[in-house]
C-alpha cells in the first residue's frame, strides 16, 4: 500500500476520505497531518482483525464485565470495528473529538479492567501518553497486579513507585517508523510480577470500540486533579516522552514503598494468574507471600 500525505483542516465542515479510517493524527493549531495506517502501524496488527461476535459482546455486556452492575453500564455502549476496519486506526468523522475509546476484552475478562478505569489506570496512560488498547495485554497484567498488591497491602497506589519499578517501551522490530504494542519490564533487579504469558496469542483479534450514550461525558474526557486526559486513539509518539524514575527521585514514602513491594517479591515473584480475574483468590495469594 502506498503511503498517503495529506493536510487536512483542524476543524470546520466534516471530513471523509471515501469512507475510509485511518490512524494516527498529529494535532497543531491548524491542521491535521493523515498519514496511512500502512505506515505506521506493524503487519501483524494490519493483519488482525476483530473476531469477537455480536452476540458474545452483548453478553459481556450485560453480564456487568465491561462497567460492572451499577449505573455506568447504562452511560456506554460497545461496538464491533466496522469491515476492514483495525484496533489502530482513528474515525475521521470526529478527527479532533476522542469520541470512542478502543479497548481489548482480555483487559476485562481476564484482567478485572472495568470501564470508567481507575484513578491510577488514567494517570499512567496520561504520563506515558498511550491508549488502552496500544499497551500489550501483559502490560495491563503488570498494571492490574501493582493496583491488587498495593490495595490489598494497604500501600500507596503510587504511580512514580511503578514507573520506578517498571520501564516503558516498544519491542517493535520493524523499525521507528512502525508502531506496534508498548510493553513494560521491570528495571534491572526490579522484577517484582511475572508474567501473564511468556508469549500471548489470540488476542489481537479480540478488540471493540465504546462510546458514551447520550449526553453523558465519557470518562476518557474528564479532567480530574493530577490525572489529565489520556489517549483514546494510537499515537507514534506512546510511551516516549515520560521521563524515567529514578530512586533518587523518589520521596521517603515513595521509596518506603517500592523497599516492601522489592523485599516480599523480588525472590518469589507473584504469579498474575494466580490473581487476577478473582478478587478473593488474589486477596488470599498476596496475603499468603507477604507472611499474612
């Protein structure tokens, strides 16, 4: 596919390009630079497509997966991506409005992500400036068993002390002109979790859009003191500007913190599928390793 460069108005009258949705918009003052998705997303995401089914999201749905039981589930509605249509691209009908948010249903089945996300879930993908569905699947492991240990420990959900302990970047291998998913590792003698899969498979295909219904703000908008508005859509700049954490940067809490989380797991590291996707089970394991 040939790349195509346009430059677009920021805002006015609406936009289409023979229908079509492509990724990854650079916002300035004045315009809107398109760029297509063959060059900026990796194959193996091109070559991915949606499996879900109409009648399994429904089901998630209502089961109270994707919001849980109480009035959220009623403020959003999901949505299967449209034919040919990918987990990276942006609609080209709201160019300058984040009016859906792309997210994979492993983050919610598996993981116990529910929709809004947790303060803590919106500030870390605001600080490294990546959208839900661009973090890998083991990511969100990482991220959903820092949130369990630290709650059920009664530590501070402390997001300098994660990102301390973990590091952001893209294993991308088809050069820095491809995007692909952003990961995180643990720093050098850091490693408190392992992980989910040592090689996850199936779920590049397991993606869905939600939108707010009505007038209802969606939370991805919201600005809240110390948490502002995160991706909705893939950027090629995720997960690049954050600036690392050092142990020198930490405060004394800070670092009182990431001493008990290195001192209960850095031997035995917690085992996320030993937590994650029940409450009570993961209360039990990380009770059980820190000696409670």
């Amino acid at each position: 596919m040939v790349a195509k460069l346009q430059w677009l108005p920021a805002s006015g009258s609406s936009l289409s390009l023979d229908g079509s949705l492509l990724p990854f918009f650079e916002y300035s003052q004045f315009f809107v630079l398109q760029v297509s998705v063959a060059t900026r997303a990796t194959r193996d995401i091109l070559g991915s497509p949606s499996t879900l089914t109409e009648d399994y999201l429904k089901s998630l749905k209502e089961s109270g997966v994707i919001c849980g039981v109480g009035k959220e589930e009623r403020n959003y509605r999901v949505e299967l991506p449209r034919c040919g249509e990918r987990i990276c691209e942006l609609n080209l009908e709201h160019p300058r409005v984040p009016h859906l948010l792309w997210v994979n249903e492993v983050m919610f089945t598996e993981f116990g992500v529910r929709i809004p996300f947790s303060f803590f879930q919106k500030r870390l993908l605001q600080r490294c400036f990546v959208a839900p569905s661009q973090f890998h699947l083991n990511a969100w492991s990482s991220i959903r068993c820092f949130e369990l240990v630290t709650e059920y420990l009664e530590l501070p959900q402390d997001l300098e002390v994660f990102l301390y302990l973990f590091t952001v970047f893209s294993p991308n291998t088809e050069g820095k002109s491809k995007k692909g998913y952003i990961s995180v590792r643990p720093g050098k003698y850091r490693r408190i979790f392992g992980l989910y899969e040592e090689s996850f498979h199936g779920f590049k295909g397991r993606y869905f859009k939600v939108f707010p219904i009505g007038d209802h703000p969606p939370f991805w908008l919201i600005l809240e003191r110390d948490a502002g508005r995160f991706p909705s859509y893939w950027s090629k700049d995720a997960g690049l500007n954050y600036t690392p954490v050092t142990y020198k940067r930490l405060n004394e809490e800070q670092r009182d913190t990431t001493d008990i989380l290195l001192w209960l797991f850095s031997k035995r590291f917690l085992k996320p599928k030993a937590v994650l996707g029940n409450s009570e089970r993961a209360r039990e394991e990380i009770l059980k390793m820190a000696g409670g």
